[in-house]
C-alpha cells in the first residue's frame, strides 16, 4: 500500500524503494512539530 502513496512513489522515484519499511515505521512515531516564532525553527 505504501509504494502506491506519494511518498512512496517520491522513494522509488529516486531509487530508494528500499527505505520505504523505514518510512513506514517512522510514520507511527508520534511527533508533534513545534515552530519557534523568534527563529523561524522546527523542533519535535
């Protein structure tokens, strides 16, 4: 299911199908970005 996502598709359009059970673990970790409006920084 995930090589027929975006993201999927983006990975093995250049040449990193290989990544994508990676991707999809990292997917579940739950993260929530927080932008610093001073420095213009992500930080999760």
């Amino acid at each position: 299911v995930l090589l027929e996502s975006n993201g999927g598709r983006n990975l093995q359009s250049i040449g990193m199908e290989g990544d994508i059970r990676l991707a999809s673990e990292v997917d579940r970790v739950d993260v929530l970005p927080l932008l610093d409006h001073q420095t213009k920084h992500i930080t999760g």
